[in-house]
C-alpha cells in the first residue's frame, strides 16, 4: 500500500484501491464465505464498487477535458490579457507571458520585485494611494494607467486589482490588464489635432469678430429651435444696444418701423415658400429702413440664409446686416441732380417748341397793327381778321399742350397705370420733332405688324428715358456734323417681352466708353451740355421700376440702344 504514494494521478490511486478491494472480496467470496448473507452483502458491496469506479473513469474524463480547455483559455489570455499576482506588500509572485512581452522585462527580473518598476513618473502621486486604499478595503481597483517598459517607452493599460482570499483570509493581490496603447495614442492625436483646429477656429473667430466690428456691416443668427438671437457685438453697439446685453429677435423687429414691419416679414416669407424641395437652404436678399436707440434712421440691406432641418422646417436664419444709409443718400443726390439737369434741358425744349409759335404769333400781330395803321378799320375785311384770330387760337393751344406735356415729364408723382407703347413714342416724337427738324435729322418709327401692345407701369419715367436717347443721339449727329443724319426706332414685340431699339448713324460709341456708358457721372460731353446721369438714371429706371433690361452696342453706322421690357400676363 506505501507503493501506491508514488502514483501521481489521484484518480488512478483511487482506482487502484477499488481494484484491490473487489479482489480481496472476490477470494472472499470463494474460499471463505459459506454464509448466503454475507455472501449476498460482499456481491453487493463488490458491484457498488464496480459503479463507483465507473463514475470515477468519468469524472476523470471530465476533469482532463476542463484541464485541456483551461491550458486552451490560458493560452488565450496569456495573449490577450496581462495577469500577475502579488504578495501582501505589493511584491510580484507572478506575472504571465503578456506582462513579460509588453513590459520587456523576463520572468526573472520581475519576480520578487515591487510593481513601482513598471511606474511611469508621469503617473499622479495619489493614484497609488487611492489603488492601496481601494484594495485594502477589500474591492476592486479600477482605472487606465500609464506605465513605462524597460526601455523607457510609455504604454497604457486599463488595470483591474482585486484581492486574493483563501478561507476568507487575505494572502495577496491578483491584476488584471488590457493593453490600450494605440487607443490612447490614437486619442492624444486625436485630442491634439481638435487643439489645433480649436485654436485655429479660435483665431479665425477673433479675425472674423475683428473684421465685422470694424465695418459697418453687421452679422446676425437665430436659431428658431432655440428661440436665441446673435447680433456681432459691433452691430450691437450700432444699433444702440449695450455690448454685454442680450437682445431678442422680437427687440430687433421693434426698431423697424410699424410700416415695414410686415413688409421685412411678407418678403422673408415669400421667399422661404419660394425655395426649391430639394434646397437645404434659401439665400435671400431684402431691403427696409429700421431707427436706431438713439433715433438714427438706417437703412438695411438684409442679406443670408434660412436653413432647414431633416423635417423640412425652419430651423436658423444667419445673414448680414448691411447699413446702405449713404447709398441711399447718394443715389437720392443723384437723382435730384439728374432731375434739376432735366429740368434744364425740359426748359431748353420748352424754349425752342415756343420760339416758332410766338414769332409766327407776333407776325400776325405786327400785320394787323400794320393794317390798322394804313387802312380805315371799316374798310378791312372781317373775315381776315378772323382767320388771324383763329391761327393765334391754335398757337396758343399748342403751347398750352406743351406745357401739360412737359408738366407730365417733370411730375414727381409716380402712379402706375396701362398704356400703349407705340402711343408713347409717338408722343416722344413730337416732343423732339423741332429740335430735329431744325437740325435737318430724319426720324421714324418702325413697328411690326400689330405691334398696338400694352404695359403696365411708370408711364411717365419710360417717356422721360425714351427723350434722353433721343436728345442724347441728336447731340453726337450735331457734333459730328454726319451728313444725311438718321435716327429710327424700331417696336418689336414677343409672348413675354416688348422691345424698343434706337437706333442713330452717328458712327458709334468709343470702344473706350461703351462699357461707362451707364455709370454715374460720366460723359463724353462738354460740361456745358451735360452731367453724366441722364443714362445712369435711365438704367435705373428701366431696371428698378420696369425689371427690365437696357444695352447699348455699336452697329455698322452707328449705336443702337436696346430697351427691353418683360409684358404683364394679365394684359396680353
């Protein structure tokens, strides 16, 4: 029986045991039991050892298959996970093959040694105390740890420590780790990276901030979901506000006045229902006056976007206020230069078309004094003196045409109403037909075949803008002394848009000029004759109050200007 303390498998000694067992009852049984009762009890005895050592034979089986897979789960964490034990005061009792790798330290150098060799000096100075803390108390440690590998590089773990307990006694600690080196390297990059950009954005913000506040204009956000308003601090101040007060959009609307204050809110809203389904936003530009704290008036071109979420709702509106108070005066100045200008000119045709009438008016009247004075009254014939009479009545009425004619072109009221274009022309034709006349230049008008068509509009400021080419084109056919000079006006017409052409054959626009033609103040005449803003304002006038188009382009004789006017639906 002392032999069997040499075989190693408990399972197998046990085995062994069984076996000697149901021998010895076996000899039993033949040599020396006669008793039935006994013999029956040592059967059984011998079978029930026969089933115990079956069940063995299995629990062994069972035991070397839980033994292989636990070598198979070993080898898994000793790849996956770093594991090592320690003793009361901290020193290693164990480390597995992945402590060994990652650490680059052997077996050898670790064992015994406190886990301080392995400690980064970048780690805190309380991290180990509240790791002692923690373990002491009988929990479990938890936290991401930078330590340091035998060579001096960094590595970072995410480390759990747990006590190790035999019969409820604490004999030392047990750590498990999971390498998270590229993680955390990842992340610093990361993290360093969005510095950098922060602190790009940061400085792009403070030139943005710096650039807004030293203009004029103003940037604006609201964010609807919110209900938050965002005016630039400068803006702000603009605006009378203080830097540090937090405005409202219901307290930016109250500085618009009452009167465009729905207007700035139909205009938004129709161009929000405009938009396109497929747009994720809407760039809009919209124009009104609004009054300041102070009580200075400005006037405001809004410009930006309305963005929209995922549901196709308005979500922020973020643009730009754009203070145009000093355009607006400007253009106004302009205006009113252009409009005294006019008035000189209106002044100097009112002249020359009364001229002709009153010369031809004082001839008659010098006749009839002159007949007076020869002849005795009751011998001159009546009916002459009627006739006189008569043709004294129609110069009078055509100057008194004049006046209302050119009463109407200086008028400041602008009332829309519907008119026929060709009608229009003609009556420019007659305002300006003298002055022609007088220079010897042939005018006509050329218009296609039903050609009757209407607009509806600013009658009057087309007129005026029709007998400033007009007057324009007679002035460079005098100054070039063209012979034979022309100037014809053709009225063509579409579905959608009416066309007026003039035309003269005075040699044309200077390459050099025809791109200023239009721009403000400029002239090609002499000071005396001109300011420059005739064509400027007709532009104007075409552009803002008809949405139309005017071009100028030399043909082979001379220029041609191109007003095109878009038809209203409602009157073709």
């Amino acid at each position: 029986m002392k032999g069997l303390k040499y075989i190693k498998d408990p399972i197998l000694r046990i085995q062994l045991i069984h076996l000697l067992t149901i021998v010895l009852l076996l000899l039993n049984v033949v040599f020396f039991t006669e008793n039935l009762i006994a013999l029956f009890v040592q059967v059984v005895i011998i079978i029930t050892i026969l089933f115990r050592s079956l069940d063995d034979l299995h629990v062994k089986k069972t035991l070397d298959e839980l033994k292989e897979q636990l070598y198979l789960d070993e080898e898994i964490l000793n790849k996956s996970i770093i594991v090592s034990k320690s003793d009361l005061e901290g020193k290693i009792s164990y480390v597995n093959e992945n402590f060994c790798r990652i650490s680059g330290y052997s077996k050898e150098e670790l064992l015994g040694k406190p886990h301080s060799i392995i400690k980064h000096p970048d780690t805190k100075k309380n991290t180990f105390k509240n790791l002692w803390q923690t373990i002491e108390s009988g929990k479990t440690f938890h936290d991401i740890l930078k330590n340091k590998k035998k060579n001096g590089e960094a590595y970072w773990v995410e480390t759990f420590i747990s006590p190790i307990l035999k019969r409820s006694k604490l004999v030392g600690y047990r750590a498990l780790r999971f390498d998270i080196t590229e993680k955390m390297i990842a992340d610093q990059y990361l993290t360093k990276e969005l510095n950098k950009r922060d602190s790009l954005l940061q400085l792009q913000n403070t030139r943005f901030e710096f650039a807004i506040n030293s203009s004029r204009d103003g940037f604006w956000d609201y964010n609807i979901l919110e209900k938050k308003f965002y005016l630039s601090s400068g803006w702000k101040k603009r605006l009378g506000f203080n830097e540090d007060e937090e405005v409202s959009y219901l307290q930016y609307l109250s500085l618009i006045p009452d009167e465009n204050r729905f207007e700035h809110h139909g205009a938004m809203m129709d161009v929000l229902e405009d938009r396109s389904e497929n747009l994720e936003y809407v760039h809009f530009r919209i124009s009104y006056p609004l009054v300041t704290k102070s009580g200075e008036k400005l006037f405001i071109e809004d410009v930006g976007d309305a963005f929209f979420d995922d549901e196709d709702e308005l979500s922020r509106i973020t643009g730009f206020h754009r203070d145009i108070t000093e355009q607006k005066r400007q253009a106004k100045m302009i205006e009113t230069q252009n409009r005294v200008a006019a008035m000189g000119e209106i002044m100097g045709n009112v002249a020359h078309q009364w001229r002709q009438p009153l010369a031809a008016m004082n001839n008659l009247l010098n006749n009839v004094e002159f007949d007076i004075e020869l002849e005795d009254l009751k011998s001159i014939d009546v009916s002459r003196y009627l006739e006189v009479s008569s043709k004294l009545k129609s110069y009078t009425m055509y100057l008194s045409n004049t006046i209302d004619d050119f009463r109407k072109l200086t008028s400041d009221e602008k009332i829309k109403s519907k008119f026929v274009v060709l009608d229009l022309l003609y009556e420019a034709e007659n305002m300006i037909q003298d002055a022609y006349q007088k220079e010897n230049i042939d005018f006509a008008i050329v218009i296609e075949k039903d050609c009757n068509c209407e607009l509806y509009g600013y009658r009057r400021e087309l007129l005026q803008v029709v007998i400033n080419i007009l007057n324009n084109a007679k002035d460079v056919l005098v100054e070039m002394k063209v012979p034979d000079p022309k100037v014809w006006i053709d009225l063509q017409r579409d579905e959608k848009e009416i066309s007026v052409l003039i035309h003269d054959n005075g040699g044309g626009i200077p390459d050099a000029f025809i791109d200023k033609i239009f721009d403000p103040y400029f002239t090609t005449k002499h000071e005396s004759m001109g300011t420059g803003i005739g064509l400027f304002m007709s532009k104007k006038i075409i552009v803002e109050h008809f949405k139309g188009t005017i071009e100028v382009d030399n043909e082979k004789k001379g220029a041609v200007f191109t007003i095109v006017l878009p038809r209203d639906p409602y009157l073709l």
